[in-house]
C-alpha cells in the first residue's frame, strides 16, 4: 500500500479551479497510477473531510521545442474532488 502523501501530488491553483470551490469541488495533480478509491481515501485521512464524489481524468503532455529538437512534457492526471456539504479544505480558504 503506498502512502497517501505519494497520491496527491500538489493542489491546482488557477482560475477555473477558484471558481469551482463555489461549488465545494477541490483540484489535484495526482499519480497517474491512482484510482478514484485511492484518491478518495488519501484526501480523506490527509485533511480530514468526507468525499462525496471524485471526477478523474488524465491530460496529455505539450509538445515543446528547445531550438530544433522536440520534446514533450509528461503527461499527468487531474483528480476534481467534490466534497459532502459542510466540508472544507483550510488549505484553500485563505485564497
């Protein structure tokens, strides 16, 4: 069993993300090897808040050029968290 710390990976801050925690919805950056389960009990027992539903989905990595030569970013998997009313994540309150 992996650590619930090496699920999630880091929150996503960005306008979209702001807007939807109107809507009690929090999003990450998670393992791409994680499933919703995992997701689910990791931000459970990390902040302490009940789930109500967890929305997966993975993103394909850029194309990027460094003069001539071209590469790609990797690719990652963003996890929209919905939780049960009256639950709150502090980390994001101050935002």
């Amino acid at each position: 069993m992996r650590d619930y710390r090496d699920i999630i990976i880091r929150p996503i801050v960005t306008e979209r993300s702001m807007n939807l925690l109107a809507d009690n919805k929090y999003t990450f950056i998670v393992d791409r090897r994680a499933n919703k389960t995992e997701i689910r009990k990791a931000i459970e027992d990390i902040f302490d808040v009940k789930v109500d539903k967890v929305y997966t989905m993975t993103i394909k990595g850029k194309k990027k050029r460094m003069g001539r030569f071209e590469g790609r970013r990797p690719n990652r998997k963003k996890a929209i968290v919905t939780l049960k009313p009256g639950h709150k994540i502090p980390l994001f309150e101050g935002m």
